[in-house]
C-alpha cells in the first residue's frame, strides 16, 4: 500500500498554514481535480480524493492539532503508532497492536483510537460537503444571473425517509455491546491492567441494527440521484467567487445535518473590457486628427453608450475615469469606475494626397508645437552645445 503523502503538501500548503490559506487552497486543488472537469481521469480522481481527504483533517482544528504532533497516526484510526518509533521495540506488550490498545486505553482514544471512533460513530455527523463549478459571461458577473445546476449526489432515501430500514422494521439497539456501540477487551501488561475500547463489530460503532434493511437504499438509508436546482448568482461576483449555499451537501448520519454545497464560479473574458477589482479598463483607438484637434467619443460601457470629449492634444496612453460606470461590488453595492485609455493609431496605409498633406503639416509644425519633443530639443542642446 502507498504510502500517505503530508496533507500539507497535498494542497500546496506549508506545515502551520492559518484556515483562510487552508480553505484557499482546497478550492484551487479540487477546481483542478474535480470530476466534472476530468471525466474519466481515474488520476485526477484518486488526487481528488486526496485533496479532499487533507482538508477534512486540516480544516477540523481538533484533527489537524493531532495531525500537526503526531502526523497521520494521529488522525488515522488504522494507523496506531506502527512505524511512528514505536514499532518493534515494544513488541513485548502482547504481541502486535498491542502497545496502541494500551495507549488507547489509558488516554481514552486521543490518538484516534478505537473508543473514539466508536464515539464519533454513534453522534450525530454533518454530511458531506459538495463543490460545483458554473461558468458564467462577463456580463452575468456583473449585473447577476439564476442558473440551472445539476449535480449527482446521494439523497436521503424516498422509501424509508433516511432510516434505512423497511416499512414496518425499525432500527434497535444492537443486543452486542446493548447499544453503547463499543466493545471492551481487558488486557494484563507489566504496568498492570487496561482495558481496550474499540467499536463493536456487530453494529460498527452505531449502537443501532436494523432489523430488515430498507430494498431501495440496501440500509444505508440514502441513494445516488441526479438533482437538480436553481443558483441565484449575485452582481458583481468575479473568478473564483464561491457561493454557499446551506443545506444542500448530502445527508448526515445519525441525525447529523445535511452538508453544504459550494459553487465555484469561472467568469468568462469579454472581449472590450478588462476588470481589476470592480473597476473595467477600456482601450480607445483615437487618430492623430481626434487626438490633435480633440473630439467627442462615444464611449461604451456594459450596458450603454456615453459621450466623452477629450481635450485637443490628447496624448498617446492617457487614461480618464468614469466615475460609477464599473461593476457594483456584491457586498457593499458600491460601483467602480471605468478607466478608458486613448490608443494612438497611425495609419498605415496612405495614398499619395494623403502622404503630401502629411509632409506639408510635419513641415509647417515646429518643435514648439510639440511639448515633449520641444523639452527633448531643449536638452539634446545642453548636452551638446
């Protein structure tokens, strides 16, 4: 068996990372691997399962407080401290397995021991957490949008409402370990006696058997369906926004909360504007006439048409702010700006009148009419006189 890989490394991270960075780098890394986008890369979904595997220990502050002492025998309930430094040199406690049952036994499973997990199984579990992305225009960004989402999930069971058991059967309590999911071994040690505690194998932890497992879902008590939902997509969201929506995951166990599904948006480029924060850049082509003389642009923006004049001698590059014409930020409402930058376009293809009036305005300019090239001259001429 393949040996793990540190959890901190799965998602890029550095070992003590704050849960802001943990959080940031799960949606990068499971964007890259999900399903959706890799369909039938069995790679891409073993990394997926990896990546989600290290966020559930790093994102859980109790795991990842183990996780960060004693690595994956911390939060691994398989794991023990079997090659950890603790191996063979204890062998003389019972044989295999035997030191981590005494650790067990005498911490009370905090090093992810069988009480623990049989603890663990028998409370109440939130469902899995779920990620969808959705790639909307740049337009929809902006000014919002509802989308139609279809996601393959398990669903609570129809058949017998999340129970898992048939009509007129019912989950009791597991006549083994009398419903306290647990199974207790006593063992004699040079340090005395402990008791193991590890979960019971009749019910696997949950203290409940059910009598006649429900038909539809085989006694789990939920399926995999397709469903399907509508997404309010707010204005004013940008590329890899997450939209949270609760309740919507998959179910819990033993009366645990449904999980939560997260959308991950892709905003695609327009094809005029570039956005910085909620502000839209704009490129202007202007000709030298429009430049030199001044004019009256029709400026667009991404729902109207404005006029904008810009001041005879315009220079190449320069930029004016519409104050209010950007994206409104999806918090505040506030609007952002445009900023429009006037490109000097020259002509490139000019016919003989055209060439003549050209050399007849170059000669009839001179340095003066120019502010840069007048202060280029002036300093050519200290530098040379």
């Amino acid at each position: 068996m393949a040996e793990k890989r540190d959890y901190y490394e799965v998602l890029g991270l550095k070992k003590g990372a704050s849960e802001s960075e943990i959080k940031s780098a799960f949606r990068k890394k499971a964007m890259q691997y999900h399903p959706d986008k890799n369909p039938g890369d069995k790679k891409a979904e073993e990394k997926f399962k990896e990546v989600n595997e290290a966020y559930s220990v790093l994102s859980d502050p109790d795991k990842k407080n183990k996780y960060d002492r004693f690595g994956h025998a911390g939060v691994d309930p398989g794991a023990g401290f079997g090659g950890s430094g603790f191996g063979g040199g204890f062998s003389g406690f019972g044989g295999a397995g035997g030191f981590e049952d005494i650790i067990d036994g005498m911490f009370g499973g905090m090093f992810g021991g069988g009480y623990s997990q049989s603890r663990r199984r028998n409370a109440p579990m939130k469902g899995r957490d779920l990620q969808k992305g959705v790639v909307i225009t740049f337009e929809e960004a902006a000014f919002g949008t509802k989308k139609q989402v279809t996601i393959n999930k398990y669903v609570e069971c129809e058949a017998c409402h999340g129970s898992g058991a048939a009509a007129g059967s019912a989950r009791t309590t597991c006549p083994k370990c009398s419903g306290t999911g647990e199974a207790r071994t006593t063992q004699r040690t040079p340090f005395g006696q402990f008791q193991s505690v590890t979960a019971c194998d009749r019910c696997e932890g949950t203290g409940k058997i059910i009598e006649t497992p429900c038909s539809e879902c085989g006694g789990t008590g939920k399926i995999r369906k397709d469903v399907t939902m509508s997404v309010d997509i707010p204005g004013g969201v940008d590329n890899d926004s997450v939209i949270s929506i609760k309740g919507q995951g998959e179910p819990g166990m033993n009366g645990g909360p449904f999980g939560d599904l997260y959308i991950a948006i892709t905003v695609k480029p327009h094809k005029l504007f570039k956005r910085k924060g909620q502000d839209l850049w704009l490129e202007i082509p202007v000709s030298f006439a429009q430049a030199a003389l001044g004019d009256e642009l029709v400026v667009p923006t991404l729902n109207e048409k404005v006029s904008y004049t810009i001041p005879a001698g315009t220079q190449p590059e320069t930029v004016f702010r519409l104050k209010g014409k950007g994206i409104r930020h999806v918090r505040s409402g506030k609007m952002g700006d445009l900023y429009v930058k006037v490109i000097l376009e020259v002509p490139t293809k000019l016919n003989s009148k055209q060439k003549k009036i050209i050399e007849e305005m170059g000669e009839a300019l001179t340095n003066d009419s120019y502010s840069k090239k007048k202060t280029f001259a002036e300093v050519m001429k200290e530098l040379f006189k």
